[in-house]
C-alpha cells in the first residue's frame, strides 16, 4: 500500500479497530480518511436470557472458528485441564489440522457438521466460557465470536492478538492472556472457578456490547464516518 499509495483514489477507510486505524494512518499518511466503524451484533437473536438446549448436558469450554485460529495451542491448555472442550469448525479445516498437529486431546470434541445458527446459539448458552485462540494478526479475526460470546454473557479468553476488539478489555470485559499453553490453562481454570467475578466480568462486557456493538449503535457510526468523506462518495 505504501508503494501503490499515489495511484489510489480512495475517499476514505473504513476499519474495525483502533489498532487497524494506526496502521492505515502510518501506511498512507495524515491526510488519509480513516474512521473506526467496529462491529455489529444482533442482540435480539444472540441473548443472555436464552438457556442450554440440553440443560442436563455437563457444561463445557466452547471454541468456534477458524480463521486465524491457533487450535494447537487450545488442545495443549485444554490437554491437563479437568474440562470438556467443543471446537466448532468445518471438517475441510480439521482435515489440516489433523495432519498438522497430530492428535486431538481425549477431552476435546470436534463439531465437523455446519450448523444452523439456532444451533450455534445454543451451543454458546450452554458454555461455561468462551476460548478464542488466535495467531498474532492485525486482521480482525475471532471478533464476531467474540462479540457473540459477549452479547451471551459469557466469560470471554483469547490470546493476545493486534486484531482483536477493542471491547476486549483485560480482566475488565474478559481474559487476554499470551499465546502459551500454560497461561491460557491457567486464564481458563481462572475463568471457570471464579465464581461471581466471572458473573460480573461477563456482565461488564453485556452492558459493553449492548452501549457499543449494537447493530444500531454501528449503523450510527457507519453514518457518522461517511459525513466525514469528501463530497460524492458512494
């Protein structure tokens, strides 16, 4: 983009975080156009208030995606833990991941079958938290799960990446921890055992996503940042 930066005749950017916004900015310069739209959840499907499918299921740590995901690393934390672990991804993908990493641990169950987004859903009501293992991307990736986990008032974990939401906040919204094996044990026993600071943690990033996330609050921003574009964007 630094080379190609004269001949692109673009009226202004669009990105989803803060971090995406500084690269832009140091890529094209101060007299680029470039405003944080973040993201959307619909939270009138995904909802807090919605209870398991399966209520006399043991709860487990729920994984979803695939982009950008470093499930080697979750299998490795999740190996030694007392947990049962769902990862939800295509079979295309675990077909790559078996070749790559070997053995998938016994406590670990792999979904390969799309499913609805019903199903889906259910899927996160019946988590005790969400692991989101990411490789270190300035690409937004596992922000949609995420933000779902979030809306569902789940406890959210994911490993430190330059992509992440800026909702994600800590020990505030949720877990950020390195991408070692062992801290991501040690952040997900944390995030299971402790009890009401999970509850409050996971009730910070409702009340979060509900002020911020919202389709309409992101529609708002959409709006916002096109007024700012010179005169004649589409």
């Amino acid at each position: 983009m630094r080379w190609l930066r004269p001949f692109i005749k673009v009226d202004g950017w669009l990105c989803v975080t803060n971090n995406q916004r500084l690269a832009l900015a140091e890529t094209l310069g101060s007299q680029a156009t470039i405003e944080i739209t973040g993201q959307g959840i619909d939270m009138r499907f995904f909802r807090p208030q919605l209870e398991a499918a399966d209520a006399g299921q043991k709860p487990y740590i729920l994984s979803v995606g695939m982009e950008m995901r470093d499930y080697q690393l979750l299998f490795a934390a999740i190996r030694p833990l007392d947990e049962r672990l769902i990862v939800l991804a295509s079979s295309r993908w675990m077909d790559d991941v078996s070749q790559a990493h070997g053995e998938v641990p016994p406590n670990a169950t792999i979904l390969e079958r799309r499913l609805s987004y019903e199903e889906m859903r259910d899927l996160y009501a019946g988590a005790k938290a969400v692991v989101v293992p990411l490789k270190d991307t300035l690409q937004a990736a596992g922000i949609t799960t995420i933000l779902e986990a979030m809306t569902m008032r789940k406890t959210v974990i994911a490993t430190r990446s330059a992509g992440l939401p800026d909702l994600l906040v800590n020990q505030h919204t949720g877990y950020v921890v390195e991408p070692d094996a062992a801290a991501l044990a040690e952040a997900i026993q944390e995030a299971v055992n402790a009890g009401d600071a999970s509850e409050q943690m996971a009730s910070r990033a409702l009340a979060t996503v509900r002020r911020e996330a919202s389709f309409e609050k992101y529609l708002d921003r959409l709006a916002s940042a096109l007024q700012t574009f010179p005169d004649g964007t589409q």
